[in-house]
C-alpha cells in the first residue's frame, strides 16, 4: 500500500473513533455497563468477562453465548480494573474495533479496485448511527463485522494467490470469527465453496496450490474450534453432572460452539412467537428469573428445539409464512437507521425490541436504502464476480439466518460494511439510469463538493455534542422493584430539556 493510502486509512480511523468518543460521552449511559439504545446481551458478556477476572467459572454463558465477545470484555476488564470503573472505559475497546472497521472498509475497496467508492464508504460507516451504537456496549455485533471483512479479504486474497499460508490464515480467521457469532461457520463453508466452484469452472481447480490452499482452510479453521469445542465438552460434563445430583436426564454432551441454536430455533418458531425474541417464551428459573436446565421445559428444547420447531412449521405453514414476514420487516429496520450522533433523519425517538438494538419511529429511510440495496445485489451479481458473489452470499446467508430464527435489526447491522459497499453500488446505478432517462449528469466536481459538505456538516455536529450528557427517557414493563425490564420491549425518547 502505497503511503498516502497508508496516511488516509489512518486518518479515518482516527476520525471514526473521535466520533465514536462523541457519541459515548454525549450520553448519561455512558458509565452504565450497557448502553439505552443496546442492551441485547451486553450483561451477560460482563457476567462471563467478570467470572474469568475473577477466576470463576461462568457454564451457564459459555453454553449460550459464543465466547470471544466475553474475552474481549475480559481484556477490557484486565486494562482497567474490575467494576464498578466507569463503564466508558470498558466500552472503549468496542469503539477502536468498530473505528478499525471503517479503516478497513477503506483500505479494502481501495484493494478491490475501487478507489472513488472508498471514501464515500468510509463517510458513511464513520458516521452511520448502527455503527455508533454497537460502538458504545459490548457487544459480538462490533467484533463480527471486523472478523466478516477479515474473513472476505483474505478469502479473496487466498483464491487470487492460492495456497497453504493463505488457506491456514482465512481459516483461522473464519474460525476465531465463528467464536464471535456461531451462524460465520456455515457462511464461511458457503463463501470457501463459491470460491473452490468457480476455480473448478475456470479449470484451476485441482491445481497444487489450491489444494494446499484448501488444506490450509480446514486446518486454520480447526485450529480455534478444536479446542474450543472440548472444553464445552468438558463444560457439559459438569452440567449433567450437577442434574444427575437432582434427578433430573442429562443434556447434549457436546456442542461445536455454542448449544443456543436449538434452543432459539424453539423460541423463534414457536405458537406464540412475534417474530423477535420473546422472553416470556424463554422458561426461567421462579428463584432467579434465568434460564435452567433443571426445568424440564428447558430441557426439552435445548435438546428438541430443531424437532418441535419444524413440526409447527409443518402443522401450519401459513402462519409461519405471516411470521416469516414479521422477521423479515423486524430485520429490515436496521436499515431505518440513519447517520450522525443524533441519527439523522431517523431521530433519537423509538423502540428497542427484546435483545434488539434500537431503531426509529420515523423509518422512511428504510426504502430508498432497501431499493439501494437490491440494485446493488444485482450489479454485484452481474458486474464485480468474484467479490460481488462474495458479497450477495453474504446477504442472504444472513437474510436466511433471519427467516429460521429471530428478526432482529441487529442481524442486519451485523454486516452492515458489506450493505453499505452494496447499497453504493446500487445507488450509482439507480442514480446513472435515473440521470439517463432524465438528461442530466453530475460532474466529479459537484460530487467531490457534496462529500465534502457532507463531512463538514456531520464533523461540526458530532463536534458539538463531545461531553454534552442528554439524557433520555424510557417506559416499558417494570419489576416488582418499579424498574424497567431492559430485556422487554423498551420505548424512548430524548428528555425535554435535552433536545437540541
């Protein structure tokens, strides 16, 4: 990479994260150990991250979350010190990552041979309101989209120079990745597999470097699953060792990453079931209030959650197609989510669903972007092979994702680099066939003066809200003690005396 791009790359970064600092201390959360607009699993990564520091054991998180977000917070923990520090401090790691995603989206696109999309890349991820909000908790959203982008460049990196150094990277990076949300594992056999098919229809297939290069991707994948893998293994030992002392039949004895994907499959296609997650479907303990495996219901799907989730898709296919609908429009929303510290045009007024993120009452947005983003499936389907293909399975692996299990908008921000690469495309396209059809084009000089006013404008505003602390208000189901479930469905506004 050549200096300038070098310098440029760095100078987003730092840029992102500056922003990111302004989105943190503009709020009254930001000593909370969550954030109002992201509250998803965020208490269950410090109850893991805080076992670990203490040199406890946490059986119960590692069978229901992946681990490296716990990890990760643990790191923050070690950097400093135990709660109850500050929460920001524990949250500024999230940032740098999420601030490292723009850089990366950057440098990338430059890569890939596209140097004007670049920068419009990096405006829009900089100051993108789903990117600041997984910034600000922790979260497996932020260090997913890192490790998805590191999973695409050097895929892309090891089909364009095949072989064993470059599989053994890319697998290892698919499989730490994996440990940060479990659904990467069958999205990176799907992307290994285009690639391996489109090397075998361009008669390169069986080459000796692809075949190392192949070797290399299943052993770097192994490489952080393996180990992985025994010791929930050993973890589960221990549970069904502490049922047998209640009488209670044991569970499954082991799990590849996690043993949350029966068990959601359950909750997610379930009579009952919204479309989201719904907490009132989950059986908890009476005492604590949280899920057990001493309850037999807890069991049944934990173990059976795939059998009785198909067995009502199959009793009533129409109403599974209607909730198929409902997460569809629950997964879309994220794209509702607009730009800036105060979510332009979108506004800072709306709901956050169970284990969802926060998103607006105003989502007219979500329109022009869904539009933006089917055109840009298919220029990248037509136009830009291999990383387009790339691309779009990446949609879908995760559109898919949403339909068998919960629509959340967090699904969508998951990938949220790779939509907003694709909505570009799709925009340029839409806007080059609407200026055809009209007569009118737009010279690079009045498109360098947009990006420009854009940047100056969001810069200034983000700028202007370092340390400002609004405060924000909230209703939704409440404990016996008068407090809002944070796990419900959470409704919120900016208070009065707050508004800009």
């Amino acid at each position: 990479m050549r200096r300038d791009s070098v310098y440029r790359a760095v100078g987003w970064f730092l840029l992102a994260l500056a922003v990111r600092g302004a989105f943190l201390t503009s709020h009254r959360d930001r000593d909370w150990p969550y954030s109002i607009f992201y509250y998803v699993d965020s208490m269950a990564y410090y109850r893991y991250a805080e076992g670990l520091a203490r040199g406890t054991r946490a059986d119960a998180e590692v069978l229901y979350h992946p681990p490296l977000t716990g990890w990760f917070t643990w790191l923050q923990f070690r950097l400093w010190g135990l709660p109850p520090a500050p929460g920001w401090r524990y949250k500024l790691g999230f940032a740098f990552v999420n601030a490292l995603t723009v850089a990366l989206t950057y440098v990338y696109l430059r890569r890939w041979g596209f140097p004007g999309l670049a920068p419009w890349a990096a405006l829009w991820l900089t100051f993108a309101f789903a990117m600041l909000e997984v910034s600000s908790t922790p979260n497996a959203e932020t260090l997913y989209m890192l490790g998805l982008l590191l999973t695409l460049g050097t895929l892309l990196a090891g089909n364009a120079r095949p072989g064993l150094t470059w599989g053994l990277l890319a697998g290892a990076v698919g499989g730490a990745t994996s440990l940060a949300r479990a659904e990467h594992l069958s999205l990176f056999v799907l992307l290994s597999a285009y690639l391996i098919f489109r090397a075998f229809r361009n008669r390169t297939g069986w080459s000796r470097p692809r075949r190392l290069w192949l070797v290399g991707l299943i052993l770097g994948l192994l490489a952080p699953l393996v180990p992985w893998t025994l010791y929930t293994a050993t973890v589960l030992h221990r549970i069904n060792a502490q049922l047998q002392t209640i009488g209670a039949p044991p569970v499954r004895s082991w799990a590849l990453i996690t043993q949350y994907d029966a068990f959601n499959f359950a909750i997610a296609n379930h009579p009952q079931a919204d479309g989201g997650f719904d907490p009132a479907l989950v059986p908890t303990a009476a005492r604590t209030g949280r899920l057990s495996l001493a309850d037999p219901a807890a069991r049944l799907y934990y173990d059976a959650g795939y059998r009785l989730g198909w067995q009502w898709i199959r009793e009533d296919p129409a109403r599974f197609g209607r909730l198929v609908l409902r997460k569809v429009d629950r997964w879309l929303r994220g794209l509702s989510l607009g730009w800036g510290v105060s979510n332009w045009p979108g506004g800072l007024t709306g709901v956050r669903y169970p284990a969802d993120a926060f998103v607006p009452d105003r989502r007219w947005l979500q329109w022009p972007l869904l539009a933006c983003l089917g055109m840009g499936l298919l220029v990248g389907l037509r136009h830009f092979a291999p990383l387009g293909a790339l691309l779009v399975i990446v949609v879908l692996h995760r559109l898919i994702v949403t339909v068998l299990f919960f629509g959340y908008a967090r699904n969508l921000i998951a990938i949220y680099p790779v939509v907003v690469i694709l909505s570009l495309w799709g925009g340029i396209a839409l806007v080059r066939s609407l200026g055809r059809m009209l007569r009118i084009s737009v010279s690079s000089r009045w498109t360098r003066w947009g990006w420009t006013v854009l940047m100056t404008v969001f810069t200034v505003h983000a700028c202007l809200h370092f340390g400002a602390l609004r405060n924000y208000m909230a209703s939704g189901p409440v404990d016996e003690r008068g407090k809002i479930i944070q796990d419900a469905t959470v409704r919120i506004w900016l208070a009065p005396e707050a508004r800009p």
